[in-house]
C-alpha cells in the first residue's frame, strides 16, 4: 500500500498538467478561478516530478562532450535543479490564491521540466 501512494499522486499531477496544457491554448480573457488553477496544477506537478531534473541536467550536460566530469557535472546539476523545481512546486502550490509574481506567472522557467524540448539531445 506505501508504494501506492506515490504512484497515484504522479498519475494525479500528470492528468492535472496534461489538462493545463490543454487549457493554456488560447483563451486571452482568462479568469481568476483559471489562472489561480492552473498555479495549483503547475505547483502540484512541479512539488511531484521536480527529480525529473537530474536526467534532464545529465543529458544537458552531455550534449557537447561525454566525459565522467560531465556526468558528475549534470548529475550535481540536475540534483540541484530538482530541489529548487520540488521547492518552487511546494510554493506556488501554498500561494495559488495569491496573484503574484505578475498575474499567476511561473516562478521558474521552463514551467514543466519537460518543457523547453528544443534543446538538442545527444546522439542526434
């Protein structure tokens, strides 16, 4: 049952982001109650997928050159980046209600770390 738990929370966060992406297609005239909702999706699935990082960072890193200091490189890098992703998860998910940075903006960039996919992957 232990197990279950994290499994359901990821399946939980990863409908919630899915359903925010479709959402964030086109309507300018958003709302509060939409944007204020999609900070709470955004914290929620940032809090949970925020070690997705550390493979994201390794491959960064490895893009130019493939060495162990590279890979030790991404990995410390991508062990840091998921900290401060779980962390700003955590906190847009406390301060949904509150309108700020801007109007509901994202505290960090990209706002999913499965986003900014025109980054090159080595190999390619």
């Amino acid at each position: 049952m232990e197990s279950v738990t994290p499994c359901l929370l990821f399946l939980i966060a990863a409908s919630f982001a899915v359903a925010a992406d479709q959402n964030s297609a086109g309507n300018p005239m958003e709302g509060h109650m939409t944007l204020m909702s999609r900070k709470l999706i955004r914290g929620v699935t940032n809090a949970v997928t925020g070690i997705g990082e550390v493979p994201r960072q390794i491959t960064r890193a490895t893009i130019d050159e493939k060495s162990a200091a590279t890979y030790t490189r991404g990995t410390v890098s991508g062990f840091g980046m998921a900290i401060m992703r779980t962390a700003v998860g955590v906190i847009e998910t406390a301060t949904f209600i509150i309108q700020a940075p801007g109007n509901y903006d994202p505290l960090l960039a990209p706002s999913f770390v499965w986003e900014d996919r025109d980054q090159p992957v080595a190999g390619e």
